[in-house]
C-alpha cells in the first residue's frame, strides 16, 4: 500500500499554505493542548513479523475447515478463479471509499459501472446500484421502494430465508409498513392464500419470493408475478444470481425489483461477510433505488468517462427527505463479482448452474436409496429437503469424515446443498455413511 497516498510531503505543505496554515502544527492550533497524547501511548511491545504470524496461525487453527461442504441456506461454497483476488487486491482498487471526485477515480468507477451492467444483464431489469450490504438488507431496501401514501401493505412469502424476513421486520419497524407473511404449503407460496390476502387486505405495496425459495424450490414466479399486479402492487423477486444461469430472468417474468445474495458471485464463505447485496429495478423505480449509481458520460474533450448521477439523495444532499440511511460503500465487494462474472463468462455460468442442479439431482436420488425421501416432490435447483430418521446422528458421523452436511431443519428433515466443488466421490460417501448410521 505504498502509493495509497497520492500526495508528497512538498504538495501538502502547498495544500496547508494555500489555506493559510505553515505546517500541520498551525492546522491543528486551535485543539487544547491537553487533548493531544503525552508521552509513549500504552501499547504491547512490538512483535517481528515471525511472532506475529504464528501467533495469528496460532488462532486460525481453532477454526475447522471442512474438506467437503453440502450445506447452503444463504452461504454458497463456490470456486473463486485466482484472478479474481489477483484484480481486487490491486491496490489502485482496494478501497472501500466511495469515489466522489471522478477526476481522479475512473478506474473505481469504471468497475461499478461494469458491475451495474452485468448485474442487469443477469437479472433483466433496466436499473442496478452497487452499494448494499447483504442480501437481506437489499430485500429490505426493495420493500421499502414500494411504499407510498395509498400503498403500505407488503406481502412476503414465508419461503423466504427466515434471516432475510427478519431483517425486513427490523427495516420497517417504526415506518408504518405493514408486513403480512403469507403461509407456506408443500414447501411453496400457497397461491390460494395469497389470493385470498390481497382480497381481504388493503391495497398492496407489493410481493416478495425467493427464487429459489429457502427449500430449494423454483416457484411459479410468473403466477405470483400476475397476482399482485393484477392487484396493483409491485413483484419483487429475491435471488440466487447463480440459479439465473439457467432459469428464466426476472425481467422475462415480470418483475419491478429484484434483490439477491451477491456472495456466491467470487466472495467465498469468508466466515460470513462481507457479502454484497444486489438491487435491480425497472426504469419507473429509477428514482427511487438506494445506494450509489454510476453512470457513463464524455468530458469537455468528448472522451468517454465515468461519475455518479443521481445525486439528490441520502449520503448526499437533501437529507430530510432520504428514504433510506444506505451510507456505505461495497464497491469492493462488487468489483469482485463484477471480475467473477468477466472470468465466467455467460457460457460459464450456465456450465456452473447446470453442474450446481445436476448433482442435487444425482445426490438427492442417491439418498433416497437409503432411506431419505425427497420431502417436496417439486422442481429444485441445488438445495433440497430429506427426511432423515436421526439428523444429528447422521450429521456428526459426516463430521467425523471432515464433510459438513446438510442443514438440520429438524431431528428429521436436513436441507442439503450441491455445487461444482460437490465431487461424486464425496456424495457416494455421504449416502454410503447414512446407510451406516441409519440401518
């Protein structure tokens, strides 16, 4: 991090003179001299880099991590290309610091802006920021863009990540918004409920689902697409940027917003974080999208160039008038999907998504032969849920092998998760260890 620092010592002393200061003693003049630090500050003597290094091995070797991995729920074991570390870690773009003067940040705008792109060309919508912290708060943020003066009723289905709607309920409390989850039924929407909902109810905000649904479901998105139009409210569809590989965009099915878990998209697991939360929308919700948007333009010289647009909003001005306190910057964060997605290309996302199906498809037939059914005989991409007569009997006996099963839904029921790092050789093992432990 060397040249972090643009400036010289010689152009800040002609900064500080500009101003009218000598030095930065003058600058800092009017604090009261007891604020400043006397003396030594009470800190650890210093270590050698050798010391330091195993002491930090030392920790990191409390933490298992496992040979094999088939639990997902949100957190996705994906292979991230090495170029992706080798770009992001450039130190011209290892900020997370929002690029206000264009002048001198073109290269950070750049890659937001290539980032807006793909994430439209994935997701089909017209309109895409880069800045939200996770996906959770993406969908709270989504919600939040549908709310009006007639419209403040909110419809999520409860196939949903339980984690996602529980950071709706924190977003909007205090608001006014009204939050009905509408019931799961064979682990999907149930469609009759919802019409009955919107009936009774007011006059709809919108509908949130998840595609895939927690269980791993694709859900008839386009029949809840009609629902609630019909009802004149707005369909938001929550994602997994890697399912939309293979699947029907949100914008062929009509969606007005789109918001989604960016992780599996070159960040790793990461021990939870930082994750980045993608937000879409159509051309009508343009103005009320959160978070910085890039846009392209030419200087004064006519050479193409890059600056934030849309200014009039929270980090910026008109503050009492900000619809959401999104004030962060996950520029890093996007820049490594958006390098994630350049390395994959579209033929290698659909070769990725096929390959995530594939082997829920070939692991889920497997452990029905030992005795694990399928307990939603519906269409899955990657996750889905078994029966299961011990779960943590089973679960354990995988960790012994260094293999983190499924999710445990319950003493009787596991969600599972398969992606391209999921091996034959490592599924045979987990069905050949259940029909151990469960004989």
């Amino acid at each position: 991090m060397g040249t972090y620092i643009p400036d010289t010592h010689e152009e800040q002393l002609a900064m500080l003179h500009e101003i009218g200061y000598k030095d930065w003693d003058d600058l800092f003049k009017d604090i009261p001299k007891e604020a400043f630090v006397k003396g030594e500050l009470n800190l650890p003597e210093g270590k050698s880099e050798l010391a330091v290094y195993q002491m930090l091995a030392n920790m990191a070797a409390k933490n298992h991590i496992y040979r094999a991995i088939f639990r997902g729920a949100g957190a996705y074991n994906h292979y991230v290309p090495t170029i992706v570390e080798t770009v992001s870690s450039k130190e011209e773009l290892l900020t997370a610091y929002t690029p206000y003067q264009a002048e001198i940040s073109q290269g950070v705008l750049q890659s937001i802006f290539e980032y807006q792109t793909m994430i439209c060309e994935l997701t089909g919508m017209e309109i895409s920021n880069a800045s939200l912290y996770d996906g959770g708060s993406a969908a709270a943020e989504a919600c939040h863009m549908t709310i009006d003066r007639r419209h403040s009723t909110v419809y999520i289905s409860e196939a949903v990540d339980p984690r996602v709607r529980d950071v709706i309920k924190g977003y909007t409390f205090g608001r006014g918004t009204d939050i009905r989850f509408v019931p799961v039924k064979d682990g999907v929407t149930d469609l009759e409920a919802l019409k009955s909902m919107l009936a009774e109810g007011k006059a709809p905000a919108a509908l949130l689902m998840q595609y895939p649904n927690y269980y791993g479901i694709i859900e008839d998105a386009d029949a809840m697409a009609s629902l609630i139009h019909e009802a004149g409210g707005q369909f938001i569809m929550h994602v997994n940027p890697i399912a939309l590989g293979i699947l029907k965009t949100p914008g062929e099915i009509g969606a007005d917003i789109v918001s989604g878990e960016g992780q599996p998209l070159g960040l790793g697991l990461a021990y939870g974080g930082p994750y980045l939360g993608i937000l879409a929308c159509s051309q009508k919700n343009m103005r009320k999208i959160v978070g910085r948007l890039v846009g392209e333009t030419v200087d004064s010289n006519g050479d193409r160039g890059f600056v934030l647009t849309l200014q009039a909003r929270e980090q910026h001005i008109r503050r009492e008038k900000a619809s959401s306190n999104v004030c962060s910057n996950e520029a890093l964060c996007a820049l490594r999907a958006s390098v994630y997605l350049a390395a994959v290309g579209p033929k290698g996302l659909k070769d990725l998504a096929t390959q995530c199906t594939s082997k829920a498809h070939y692991l889920a037939g497997e452990l029905a032969s030992a005795g694990m059914d399928l307990v939603y005989d519906k269409p899955f991409f990657h996750e889905f849920v078994t029966t299961c007569k011990d779960a943590p009997k089973l679960l354990a006996a995988l960790a012994e092998k260094d293999i983190l099963g499924g999710l445990p839904l319950s003493d009787h029921e596991i969600l599972w998760c398969t992606t391209e790092l999921s091996t034959k050789e490592d599924m045979d093992l987990i069905v050949r260890t259940a029909k151990e432990v469960l004989a």
